[in-house]
C-alpha cells in the first residue's frame, strides 16, 4: 500500500482520545516507591520470552535483584536479549526507552544511562505524564485488586468472586471477597458475593472480570450438595482456576455462585469482562466455552479479552453472532502485531464497527510500556484501515472516524464511562 496512507492515517489515529481497555497498573505510589532501573521495562510479559528462549528461573529472579551490580545482571541478560529483542513482547521496551529516556538501542553501553533515567523519572506524576500527557488517554480501566485508586485516570475493574480462591472450606467460610462474614449456608456465601459487587459498584468499578474456563450448567441443588460436603469434611478440596493449568473440572458450587454473580451484575449495569486464549495451559481458556454463558445472560454485556488469542476469528464471530458480546484487542497486539492487524481488518467485514474496542496495554509496574504498546496498536489500525482506503472501500475521514470507535468511543460506552 502507498505508504503515504498509513503515515497519515497514523498520524490522525495518533491524535484521537484513548480509553485503555484493560490494565494491571495499581496506584503511582506502588510503581513511585518501587526500586527500577533498566530491567524494570523488562518486568511483565517479556519475563515469559526470556523464560521460552531458556532463561532460568534462578538467572531472571537475579535480573531484579538490585543487589547485583547492573553490569552482571547485564550479563545474564544479553545473550537472551538478543534472541527476544524481535519478539513482540520486547517492543513496547524499546519504543518507551527512546520516546521517554532518549535511548536508541537497549544495550550495555546504554543500559547505566536508561536505569540512571528511569530512576530520575519515578516521581509522583509518572501516570499522568505516560498515560495523559504521552498517550492521550483519558480513563485507563485496571484490575489490581482495589477500587482505591488515587487518580480518576485509573478505573478499576474487580474479580468475579469464587473465579478463584474457593476450593476449601477454609476460603468459603471466610471468602476472600468478604473475609469478616462468616459463612454457614449456601445463601450467606451468595449473599456476600452479591454485597461485594454492590460495594465495588458503590466504589466506582464499571466492571468484573472472570475466566473463559469450561463452566458447568449452574444448578442450585448441586451447588448445595457440594456446599455441605465442604461443610463436613466429606470433600476437602475443589477444582479450582488457577496458574498455569485453568482446568477446572467439576464445582458446581462455583459455577451456581458465578453464574447468579452475573445475574447481579447484569442488573446493575456492569460489564463482565473475560480473559480467553493464551496463558498458561490456554487449552483450558477457549473462549468458545463461554457460549452457554452468552445465551443465559441476553442482559449481560461481555466484553471478551485478547481478542481469544490463538481462537480470533472464532472470537470475531462471538461478537458478530451475539448481540450481548464485544470484542476486545488487549493485551493482542504484543502477542502479534501480524494477527492483530489482520484482525481488524476482517473485523471490518465481520463486526459492527461499535463492538470492537482497539487497546488495552495490560501492564502493571512498568507504565511506560503502555505508551509503546499503543504506538504498535496504532500502527496495526492504521495498516487495517489504509487497505480499505486503499482499496476504495472507505475514505481517510471515515478511517479516521472508526479509529475514534475503536479507541475511545466502544470502550466508553460499553463501560458506561462518564469521562
């Protein structure tokens, strides 16, 4: 395609308002007292690259020891840097080194001078200048745990209860959602849940998140039976959704408990946000498990994650088919910016252009990355719309107009943003 296109259709998306679909990042405090040097863009994602070209456990455990001398741990580094560096993981590393701390290329000859940078950067403001003033964006939704966020540019989004942390007696009686209630029946432990996702409301979440895992059909009956076998000691432990293997066999208790969670949700204006496709044993993570759930819950608005990576063109369906599902690119364009573009090109043919949200960093400490993985999601919008420009399909203008969809418009109203 003339390459005058994407420049300028970059350009325009570059200067579109943002919402940040999907984040990790706690309050600036956590990332403003943490120590960080030049591994700390190297924290997060890139860890699962430098593991997969060989890295061991104990060698990436020392790449964050600041006890180490910067130049060892350098050495530690380099030999695997060089087989990760092309990766897409890697990239939002190296665009945040030169665009934030004028650093051209990661190295040893530059890696004192990044660190010494950063360091001089961790100050209160960090997120204001990264995601505000570098991004453009106006409200960045994270799931950390609290809805005691300290700055109305983070939006939290909390965990569905019992998706994890349910699997003993011990975590029912007091849930980890509600851990002063002491849980004696089955409706005291629904009941909580129920009073949690009030509260979190009632604290400014738009939203829960849960797991794309295969969930059984909820049934009240079988929940109970389960209940008074925990109760008893008759079962000691249930299946339960955690890291790395998500296969969760049979809990109806769990499932009961989530599927009247959504119910609740539902009515209270919430969207439920799904994490499907790739981590850890991501056979277990098919988004196409959540079919059942789409049909039970007509009222309930999905926002499914990550585009269902490696599943994406089943995911493009899931969002054509199902008026109460859309679909969300977070997280996808460091996976692959190949696959993403692609996507959103054939989410062109597919999707009606408002159920399609285009980014979501999906960060935790090192928030300057969110800037690098914009700049790459950016890049895969404008490679996806230029073909239609080019092709005649569309023009420039209502190129650009999608793109405002994609990045700010979807989001917003999806998550009932008042921004």
């Amino acid at each position: 395609m003339p390459k005058d296109i994407f420049d300028s259709l970059y350009q325009a998306i570059s200067e579109l308002p943002v919402v940040d679909a999907h984040e990790h990042l706690k309050p600036e405090i956590t990332r403003t007292s943490a120590e960080v040097d030049a591994f700390t863009l190297f924290s997060h994602y890139t860890q699962h690259d430098l593991k997969s070209a060989g890295m061991s456990n104990s060698d990436l455990e020392k790449l964050f020891d600041r006890k180490i001398p910067l130049t060892e741990r350098w050495r530690i580094f380099e030999p695997y840097w060089r087989k990760i560096k092309h990766t897409c993981f890697a990239r939002p590393a190296i665009i945040a080194a030169k665009y934030f701390y004028g650093i051209d290329e990661i190295s040893e000859r530059t890696c004192e001078a990044l660190s010494d940078a950063i360091k001089k950067a961790n100050t209160p403001g960090i997120y204001e200048r990264v995601l505000k003033d570098a991004c453009g964006i106006r409200a960045a939704l994270t799931v950390c745990g609290t809805t005691d966020l300290g700055t109305p540019l983070l939006i939290p989004l909390m965990e569905m209860p019992m998706v994890h942390y349910g699997d003993t007696w011990e975590a029912i009686e007091h849930p980890i959602f509600e851990p002063e209630t002491v849980v004696r029946r089955l409706d005291d432990l629904l009941e909580a849940a129920v009073r949690y996702i009030h509260r979190v409301k009632e604290e400014g979440a738009v939203g829960l998140k849960m797991l794309a895992a295969p969930y059984g059909e909820p049934s009240r009956e079988s929940a109970l039976s389960v209940f008074e076998d925990l109760k008893q000691g008759r079962v000691e432990k249930l299946p339960e959704a955690k890291w790395p293997d998500f296969r969760l066999g049979s809990n109806p208790l769990r499932d009961y408990i989530i599927d009247e969670c959504i119910l609740a949700a539902a009515e209270l204006d919430l969207t439920i946000a799904v994490h499907t496709g790739y981590w850890g044993d991501f056979r277990t993570l098919d988004p196409l498990h959540m079919i059942p759930m789409f049909y039970r819950h007509p009222k309930a608005r999905f926002d499914v994650f990550h585009l269902g990576y490696p599943w994406t063109r089943q995911t493009l369906l899931l969002g054509k088919n199902f008026p109460n599902v859309w679909i969300n690119l977070c997280w996808t364009h460091i996976i692959s910016q190949e696959c993403a573009a692609a996507s959103m090109e054939e989410a062109l043919d597919l999707l009606p252009v408002n159920k399609l949200s285009a980014f979501g960093g999906d960060y935790n400490l090192p928030v300057e990355k969110v800037y690098g993985h914009l700049v790459m999601a950016r890049e895969d919008a404008a490679r996806a719309l230029a073909s239609r420009v080019r092709d005649g399909r569309i023009t420039e203008d209502k190129a650009v107009e999608i793109a405002g969809m994609w990045f700010y418009d979807n989001p917003k109203a999806l998550y009932r943003l008042k921004i």
